[in-house]
C-alpha cells in the first residue's frame, strides 16, 4: 500500500505549490525583486571591499578556498575572510535570483518580459561565479577583473528594469515623448558606457589591485583619469538636457522626469566622489562609494529609458 500511497502525494504536493504560486505580479513577487536588486548593488560593494583591502587572492584557488579547504583557514587571516564573504554572497544573490524565478513561472506566457528577465539574472549570476573563479585563478588579471565588475554592473541594471516592467502591464509599448528625446537619451546611455569603461580601465591601471603581486593593465593611469573625465562631463552636460526635455514632457510622462532628476542627484554626488578621490590619492573608502555609485547611476539610467515609452492603452503621444 505504500507504493502507490507515494506516487499520488508526489503531484499532490506539485499541484499545491503550482496554485500557490503568484498568477499575477503580487507582494511576494515585489519583495524578492527588490531583493534581488539590493543584492546586486551589494555584491559590487563586496566585491569592491575584496579588491580595495587587497584581498584578492585571499582564497588562492577555486571554487575551494584552498587546495585543503572550502572555506578560510585560521592562518589566511582578514584577506581569507573578505574573499570567502564575497564568494558567500554570490551564492545568496544566486538563492535570490532562483526564488524570483520560480515566482513569475506561472506568469511565463502572460509576463513572458519578466520570466526572460528573470531568467537572465540567474543565468547571469552562474556565469558570474564562473567569471570569478577564472579571475582568481588567473591571478587577477585586470582586463578579467574588469571584465567581471561591468557585467556585474550589467545585472544591476536587468534587476532594475524588472522593478519597472512589474510595474507595468503587458502588452504593445508605445513612445511618450517626441523622437528627438528617446534619440537623446540613448546618446545619455552611450556616454555613461564609455564613462563606465574608461573608469574600469583607470582603475586596473592604478594602485588598487587587490593583490600586492597582480599585475596592472599597463595603461598611464594619470592620462585616463582625464579621459575618463571627459565622457562623465558630457553625461552630465546631456542628463541636464533630458531634464528639460522631460519638463517639458512631464505631462505625458511623469515617471520619466521623476527618474531623470535621480539620475542627475546620482551624477552629482558621483562627480563630486571622483572629485574628492582624484584630489586625495584614491583613497579605499571613496573609491568603493564611486564603484557602488556607477550602479545605481546604470540603474537609473535603464529605468529612465524603459520610461520613455508605456503601455499603448496608457500612452499619451507628445
């Protein structure tokens, strides 16, 4: 009797976590994106603190700590334990990413943009631990750390537009501002990329490392911080512009003028960071503040684009 007792709980026990699951974007849905979204900012803090205190190779090897050992030893001290905590919270920015997924699975064919979306995220965090191992087991390779640092910028920004589309409802999407100000602000989005690149490049050319004995990308870090100046002035100079542009379309699109004045706060307090950095030797502490400032900048910049357009059945042409 037991047997077949076995194979009928089985799918009654699927069958109540399938009707448990949400069949619209509900309150456990919001929850854990914002979650998710938090622990992407976070680990690039982590990630940061890891580089910023040296501690880079504080587990030489990978994915154990040592050849020995999964997790640090008495003897690998500080480094051994910051590395270790980064590498713990990948995993729970990956617990994160598979909760939201299994959230929206119902909604796969009405929300078909969140499922993909989230899809994206827990696929991006395996091939992020994947980029991280090769880091370390290439003895912090710049070109690699950097590599490793934008993509981690790049799921900042796949969390932050899965908070707006949650907000939304599906279907057809259509332009509420006048051509010319999508245009412009797809110009904004090309220089915040440059912006972010010629930063990652400055930073493998300078002091921060992570390890006393990795190598540097053998760019001249003075001259890069000038050019990386340039694109970050003329993100400035165009956020300004999508200011007016979207006062004047503020009647059409009142989200996107809200997110475009963020983005301008962000931008503000960033350059006056790389200010105070450049001017006192690249300080540890600011230099973590600007790594973790450029995501949230990326995060206000993809939301302020997906607001450009909305709903066909809400949109107001312009």
């Amino acid at each position: 009797m037991s047997a077949p007792q076995s194979t009928t709980t089985a799918p009654g026990i699927w069958q109540r976590f399938w009707q448990w699951l949400p069949d619209r974007v509900d309150k456990r849905i919001r929850v854990f994106a914002w979650l998710s979204f938090i622990a992407e900012v976070t680990i690039i803090g982590t990630g940061g603190a890891v580089r910023l205190t040296g501690s880079g190779l504080g587990c030489p090897t990978w994915p154990t700590c040592t050849p020995e050992s999964l997790v640090p030893t008495q003897e690998m001290g500080i480094h051994g334990l910051i590395e270790f905590g980064n590498r713990t919270m990948t995993g729970l920015v990956g617990i994160i990413a598979a909760i939201v997924l299994v959230l929206v699975l119902k909604l796969r064919h009405e929300r078909r943009d969140l499922y993909v979306l989230a899809v994206v995220v827990l696929g991006g965090v395996a091939a992020q631990a994947i980029v991280g191992g090769i880091t370390v087991l290439t003895g912090l390779n710049p070109f690699i750390v950097g590599f490793h640092y934008v993509s981690s910028l790049a799921l900042v920004c796949v969390t932050a537009a899965f908070l707006v589309r949650m907000s939304q409802p599906a279907g057809p999407r259509t332009l509420v501002v006048p051509r010319w100000h999508a245009v412009l602000a797809h110009v904004t989005t090309l220089a915040m990329a440059l912006t972010i690149a010629f930063g990652v490049l400055t930073t493998g050319a300078g002091p921060h490392s992570g390890d006393a004995d990795a190598g540097r990308n053998g760019f001249n870090a003075e001259l890069l911080e000038h050019i990386h100046a340039w694109p970050g002035y003329a993100l400035f100079a165009l956020t300004v512009a999508l200011v007016v542009a979207g006062w004047r379309a503020r009647g059409a699109a009142p989200a996107l003028l809200r997110w475009t004045v963020v983005l301008l706060g962000v931008e503000l307090v960033q350059i006056a960071v790389g200010l105070y950095q450049a001017r006192n030797g690249l300080p540890e502490l600011a230099v973590g503040v600007h790594m973790v400032l450029a995501a949230l900048a990326a995060a206000a910049m993809t939301t302020v684009v997906l607001h450009l357009k909305a709903p066909a059945t809400q949109a107001v042409h312009s």
